[in-house]
C-alpha cells in the first residue's frame, strides 16, 4: 500500500514527547495488561515498519535520535533513506542513508514518494512537520498509539489545528500493554 502515514505514540491527553523533548514516559513504559475481556491484538511497530519505504521529519525529532544513537545505539532505520526538514547543517549518522534539506514538503513530496516505491512514505514526526503534510493535503493516514500516561503539558501530536473533516476510523488496536493502536484516514 502506498501513501503517506503519520505514525506515532502519544500520551493519553494528546503529547508526543515531554516540554523538554524526553520521552521516557514512552520508552520505559511498563505493560499494564488490560482488564478481563478486553480482547487484545498482537503486532505493532514491526509490521508497520516492513511496509515503509523511506521517512521524512523534522530536525528536533532527527537530533532526539541522534542523541540516542550517541548513548550507544545504532541507526534505526537502515536501509530505508531519510529526509530531515532543516535551516541548518546537521551530522549525518553512521549506516544512514540521511538528506537534510531545507525546502517544503510540497516540493520535497514526488522525491519521497519515488523513493518510497511500492511502500510507503513514514512521516517520522513531530507534530510541527505532521502538520505541514496535513496542511498541504499530503498526509494519507495517521496511525497513533495511545499510551496510558498523562502528561499534562508537552508537544503536541500536530502543531495546530487542522483543516478539512474529521478523519474516519479505519481500526481500532487494543495492545497486551495496554496501549491501543487507532488509525484514522484523513478525510479530504
Ligand atoms: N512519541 C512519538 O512517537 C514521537 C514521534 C516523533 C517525534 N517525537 C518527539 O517530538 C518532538 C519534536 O517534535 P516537534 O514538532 O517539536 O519538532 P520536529 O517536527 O521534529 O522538528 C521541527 C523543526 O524542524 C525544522 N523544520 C521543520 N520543517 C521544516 C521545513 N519545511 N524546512 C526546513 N526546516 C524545517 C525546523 O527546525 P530548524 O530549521 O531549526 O532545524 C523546525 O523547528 C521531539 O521531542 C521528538 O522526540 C515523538
């Protein structure tokens, strides 16, 4: 399936990382197994991954990564080529195939979607590059995992409000962690 996806976890009142750009919230979430008769749905993030063809995001969320690789990881997303949204010069990681640019969405849109080819184009995040596909009608779904944490304050899963409808469910994923899967088609 082609297209263009908006996939991301957030919190249960609407945030995709801390005020300060930390999401341990996320990444040591502990599994809270949903109560007796809540039917649960394996599967995830390795599955979405496999229908990805190349991704695209903004520079706060490139450098989060970067920084995480510094602490010892590696480059997540080898093999699959990376466009980063960015005014400035950047590192480029090692084992990633990795172009910074500074250019619309609109103009970068037919690039990312031949590389891409019969997959599909992963718009990696935050909310402020979400929002410029969405603004520009380019975005085609938005798969969001709700954690059950609240925040109360932090960055938002989009910068702003949205034009057009309201999006259609398309599914409804309850996880065996207890967060839950919700993919919306954007309604144009
Ligand atoms: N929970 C999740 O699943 C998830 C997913 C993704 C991200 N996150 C988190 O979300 C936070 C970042 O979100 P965010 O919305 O604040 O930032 P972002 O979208 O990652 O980055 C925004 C920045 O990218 C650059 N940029 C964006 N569009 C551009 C364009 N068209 N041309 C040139 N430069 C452009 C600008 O910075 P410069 O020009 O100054 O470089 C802009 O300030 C991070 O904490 C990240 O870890 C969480």
């Amino acid at each position: 399936m082609s297209g263009v996806v908006y996939y991301a976890a957030m919190s249960l009142d609407g945030y995709i990382a801390e005020a300060d750009d930390t999401i341990e919230w996320l990444t040591g979430f502990e599994a809270v197994p949903p109560a007796d008769g809540v039917e649960t749905v394996e599967g995830g993030y390795d599955e979405f991954y496999e229908g990805i063809g190349a991704l695209v995001t903004g520079s706060v969320t490139y450098e989060w990564v970067l920084g995480h690789i510094q602490r010892g990881g590696s480059w997540p997303y080898a093999g699959k080529p990376c466009w980063v949204l960015s005014s400035r010069e950047l590192p480029q990681p090692d084992g990633g195939e990795v172009k910074v640019v500074n250019a619309s969405v609109t103009d970068l849109y037919d690039e990312m979607i031949a590389a891409a080819g019969e997959r599909r184009l992963w718009v990696l995040g935050g909310g402020n590059v979400a929002s410029q596909f969405a603004d520009a009608g380019l975005l085609g779904q938005v798969c969001v995992t709700i954690v059950p944490v609240v925040l109360g304050t932090g960055k938002p899963l989009f910068a702003h409000r949205l034009p057009g409808p309201p999006m259609r469910l398309t599914a409804a994923l309850p996880r065996p962690s207890g967060m839950i899967e919700l993919r919306y088609q954007v309604v144009t």
